[in-house]
C-alpha cells in the first residue's frame, strides 16, 4: 500500500523513474529480515520465522516492482542497448531473477544447495543497481 501511496503522489518522478525507485527502496528493506539475527528479532523479539516471510514478501514486491521498471524501459533498452545504465539495470534484473526462481517451495526443500548458493547472487543485484542508479543520477544531471 505504501508503494502505491509514494509512486501516485511523487509529483518529481515520472511512473518508469518512479518504479525504479520504489525497486530501490524496497530493496533497502529487504536485507534487514534476511539474516537470523537482525534488529528486528532483537527489538521486536519476533521469531525469525515471521520475519522471513516479509523477508519472502518484500523480495517479491521488489523483483515484481523492478520488473515493471525494465518493461517500461524495454523499448529504450533494445534501442540503446549498449549504453551503459541500460545493461546495468537489466544486469542487476537478472541476477534479481535467479534468486527468485529458486526459491519456490519445492527448490528449498529438494534442492537446498542450490537455493542457498543462487541467493549469493545479490552481491550482483546490489553492485550493477548501485552502478545503474549512479549512471542514471549522472546523465540526469548532464
């Protein structure tokens, strides 16, 4: 609800710039239910299986929010393809997209190696968003 409140009244952003933000943002909350011990536990003394299920919820919200993002932009993307803030984001995207292919039911229980290993992929989601949102600040500056 939140992410719909701050997307419709943001007057600065248009929605394609918009949705890229909220994927940001949410982004940003996402790590804090990630880990076992996290302030959330601590403070809150919640048990570490609620937390992951926002965990689980907010990693949704983002992929779907950055997905919305990379369509409004696909156009750009196959025109321009070789500017840089373009591969970068559809980079940081697909490193998004390993992570939530494989954390269906079935993929954790039966194969938990590869579950485990492919959420290691976030160091790339988080590098090329960090590069892609750098990139695209600066040539909205220029």
């Amino acid at each position: 609800m939140a992410n719909v409140v701050a997307l419709l009244l943001s007057p600065r952003y248009p929605i394609d710039r918009g949705l890229g933000s909220l994927a940001a943002a949410n982004t940003m909350f996402l790590v804090i239910p990630a880990t076992r011990n996290n302030i959330a536990t601590w403070f809150l003394g919640l048990a570490f299986d609620h937390i992951i299920l926002h965990h689980r919820f907010l990693g949704r919200v983002c992929i779907s929010v950055s997905v919305l993002h990379f369509a409004m932009y696909a156009q750009r993307f196959v025109k321009q393809y070789a500017e840089t803030p373009y591969w970068t984001g559809a980079a940081a995207l697909l490193c998004g997209l390993a992570i939530v292919a494989t954390t269906t039911n079935w993929m954790r229980r039966n194969h938990f190696n590869i579950f485990f290993w492919t959420h290691y992929s976030f160091f790339g989601f988080f590098a090329f968003g960090f590069i892609h949102v750098k990139q695209v600040s600066a040539a909205i500056i220029l």
